[in-house]
C-alpha cells in the first residue's frame, strides 16, 4: 500500500494528484479491480492529519466507506453532507495512462480525474477551510464505495442512519448548478417461439422475427408517447434496445429470444409503470399476431432524482457561486448519480462539482486543475453560509 503524501492541510490540487495515482477500479466491473480500500486509507490518513473526526465502515468485504467530520460535534444546528464516490471503471482503450496522473496545459489526465476524484479532492479541501472559522453545524464528508455498480456504499451509509439537512454531490458538472437527473429502469423480455426445421413453416414459430415486432412497437412508444412526458430540466423520457440473443441454428425456427432494454424515466416514474408499459406495447403485438408469446421482468431500477430549483440549497449555492464571481447556470444531470438515493432518504441533494460528465468513463479524461480550485471555493463559501 501507498505510503502517504504530505498534503498541506486545504491543498485540493495536492489531495487531487494523490487520488488519481490510486488504482481503485470497481471488481464488481473489472475483474481483478482493486477496490477503495488505498483512496480510503489514504484519505483517512489526510483528513485526520487536517483535523476530521473520521471513521471507517465496511460497505462490502474489503471494500469500505469513510466520514470525515468538521465542524460542531454536538447537536449541530444544521449538518451539509459532500458525497462522493471512490471507485472508478475499467481502463480499457484509453489513450494515455490511467493512473499516472500525468499533468499538460493545465489538466490532470487520468482515469477518475473528473469522475470524480477532483470533486473528492475539492470538497474535502473546503470542508476544511470552511471549518478554520467556528461553525454552528457540521459538515459532513461522505466517501463511499461500489457508486459505479450497485451503490453498496451510499445504500450501507444511510443504512446505519447518517443523514444531512442537506447534500452536495460532486460529480462533474463543470461548475453548474444540476438539481435533477433521470433514473433508469432495465427490463428483460423473454419472447417464446417453437422450435423446428427452417422448412416447416407450418410448425415453426420465429421468435426472433417476433421479438422485432415488439422493438417496431416500442420504436413508436419512444417516437410518439415518450415525447409527451418532459421535465423542465431533463427534457423527455427515453427507450433503447440494449442487447438481444436468440437462435440455434441457420435451418431452425428460433424457440427463443431475449431483448433487454433500458428505460431512462423521469422524476415520478416508477419501475412498476416501465414494467406496465412494455406489458401494453407486448398486449399491441399480439392484438395483431396472436402466436406472440413475451414474458417481461424487471432486471434493476434506480429511481431518478428531483429537488425543486427554489429549494434552500439551490439557493444558497447559487449565492455562493455569485459570491466568487461564478457564473450560475441551473441545469439537468445527463447521468444517474447516488443524489437519488440520498434525495430518497429524505436528504435534498444536487450535483455540483468540477469536469465535465462527458469525460466520465472515456478513452481521455481529464480535469481542468484551476476547476478544482475554483469549486473549492465556491463550496467553503456555501458550507460557511449553511452552517453559519
């Protein structure tokens, strides 16, 4: 293990290096992945040497969370939660090397500099700051595990209990303001055919032909009814056909074939009405073809996120940004984010953090180092106003 740095206290761009040259690769995504547990005893290392009351909880085997307190200890009048996750996605195929941190014009090239160690690295840097002045509530940091696969980490946290009036979640938003994302829904369709000689057309019933009936189908659910439901800050709803399978042979009728599909849902859809909905497109198909025969299941949902754009910690981070010449942009996260979660426990959380999404999980990613420094400040700003 990575013996640590000496990271002067508040120093994001320092704590921002550190992290990248941390393989921490999800297992649950990359074979062999190494996990959070360096990132966490790097961290806890840091902010310990910085003065957070810390502690460690294992969100899986191997595989922990950390807290890291500043700020009032007893009965805080109001408590700000930054989250972020540790772990980042594989490596392959990209185009410089993802764990040197290496530095040119300005940017940290590696993997999980956007997405979203910069982030990790600024939050902790102003909790810090925020907590030079006396402070009548708490900041919370939460780092967490698995946010990539399952969100073992942020599930296990609220799990033992830890809540905020409040929360920042600083995944990549290049500085703007994102209250709201989608959730998504995944769905597998089992479509039944029968099985025999490519000559017996009399017998055979083709279950990939039918499976294409239904993506018709759906192709006119997406085209003409997902329009219809907008969010002011997300826009419409969204189908796509994820992966498809089926066949035995080139001379036989297919017995099946299994569609999987994604369903990007809006703040108020649930996974139970994408369930329903596909159910209604399968009852479409076989009004016209009554030897269509589907089962549809629920694979997975995560449930989209929505804090309304006048809610407290709006406000107060866009008069934090306005206080360091920053400009305020109000706008929809393209990506699901552990924000739901937190937004489901009853904590209202938004994105807001330095990079850009568009460089989550990319060949090149990088992240501007002057927006580290920027989103640190703008954060001291708000964790002073919310815990004045």
């Amino acid at each position: 293990m990575t013996s640590a740095p000496l990271i002067a206290a508040g120093d994001a761009r320092a704590l921002a290096r550190a992290l990248v040259r941390i393989d921490s690769r999800n297992p649950g995504l990359t074979a062999g992945g190494a996990g959070e547990a360096e990132c966490v005893a790097l961290l806890r290392r840091v902010l310990d040497d910085w003065g957070f009351r810390t502690e460690v909880h294992e969100a899986l085997p191997g595989r922990p969370n950390l807290l890291a307190r500043a700020g009032e200890a007893t009965a805080p009048r109001r408590r700000l939660m930054f989250s972020g996750h540790l772990d980042v996605v594989g490596c392959h195929g990209m185009t410089h090397a993802p764990f040197e941190g290496e530095e040119r014009d300005g940017r940290l090239y590696a993997r999980g500099a956007a997405d979203m160690k910069g982030g990790v690295a600024a939050m902790c840097a102003a909790a810090w700051r925020a907590a030079q002045a006396p402070l009548g509530g708490e900041i919370v940091v939460a780092l967490t595990a698995d946010e990539e696969y399952e969100s073992v980490g942020t599930r296990a946290m609220l799990e033992r209990g830890e809540r905020a009036d409040a929360a920042i979640v600083g995944e990549p938003t290049r500085l703007e303001i994102m209250p709201a994302h989608r959730g998504f829904v995944w769905i597998e369709v089992e479509v039944s055919g029968r099985a025999a000689h490519g000559s017996r057309w009399d017998v055979g019933v083709d279950a990939i032909r039918h499976a294409g009936l239904l993506l018709a189908e759906l192709d006119r659910v997406d085209a003409e009814e997902l329009p219809r439901r907008e969010h002011p800050l997300l826009g419409r709803a969204s189908l796509h056909a994820s992966t498809i399978a089926g066949g035995i042979g080139m001379s036989t009728y297919p017995d099946q074939c299994v569609v999987r599909l994604e369903r990007r849902t809006l703040p108020g859809e649930r996974g139970e009405d994408v369930v329903q909905e596909i159910e209604r497109a399968c009852d479409a198909v076989r009004a016209r073809r009554p030897s269509f025969a589907a089962q549809v299941r629920l694979s997975m949902t995560q449930g989209p996120s929505d804090v309304a754009v006048d809610a407290p910690i709006v406000h107060e981070l866009a008069g934090a940004l306005r206080a360091c010449d920053e400009p305020v942009h109000i706008a929809g996260m393209s990506a699901w984010t552990d924000a739901a979660l937190l937004n489901a426990a009853g904590i209202p959380a938004i994105c807001f953090g330095p990079g850009d999404i568009s460089l989550a999980h990319a060949a090149e990613e990088y992240i501007p180092l002057d927006e580290i420094d920027r989103a640190t400040s703008v954060l001291d700003v708000l964790a002073r106003r919310w815990c004045a």
